[in-house]
C-alpha cells in the first residue's frame, strides 16, 4: 500500500535529491487534485545550475528543507521508540521486583 511521505503544496519542487545525484528517483508522487508540473529534464536543466542562477539556489534550498524535514521525522520517530523501550523497561523492573519481594 502506498504511503504517504509529505504533502507538497503550490511552488514546491520534488526529485531533486536523484536530480541532483544523477539517480533514479527513491519515490513516485501522486496528485490529490489537478495540478501542473513543469518538468526539468538534467540535460536542459545544467545551464541554470550555473552560478548566479537563482533556480539552482533554489533547488539547493528546497533539498536542504527537504532534508530538515526528514531529519525532523526520523527524529521524533526516535523518540518514541525511546519512550516505548524505557516503559517496556519500567515494566520489567517492576516484575523483577515483585518476584525478588516475593
């Protein structure tokens, strides 16, 4: 089943880390409503990385956001992982507790 990733909304960009890498893309993308996409093949797309461009310090600025979000995720992912093992380990020092009063 799909899952979902990010909601993106108008202006964003999405692909830029394969783009960027020269690398297939690591998911696809599907729209919730009609939408434009404007589509920036890398052959067409190396004169506007060019210094003083201002696409390509956009493109820089969406990867580091996207990256910011990521980092974000895995970050609270983490954390309540965190939670969950010192409950589950709260659980079990009560248990050996009780046996050792036993």
């Amino acid at each position: 089943a799909p899952v979902s990733l990010a909601v993106l909304g108008p202006g964003t960009f999405f692909g830029q880390l394969g783009f960027l890498l020269g690398q297939p893309r690591s998911a696809s993308c599907r729209a919730r409503e009609p939408v434009v996409i404007l589509e920036l093949p890398r052959a067409n797309a190396e004169r506007l990385l060019q210094p003083g461009e201002h696409i390509g310090f956009r493109l820089t600025e969406a990867l580091a956001l996207q990256l910011l979000s990521g980092l974000g995720r895995v970050n609270r992912a983490l954390a309540r992982v965190q939670q969950q093992q010192r409950a589950e380990i709260e659980v079990v020092s009560r248990e050996r507790s009780r046996r050792v009063q036993s």
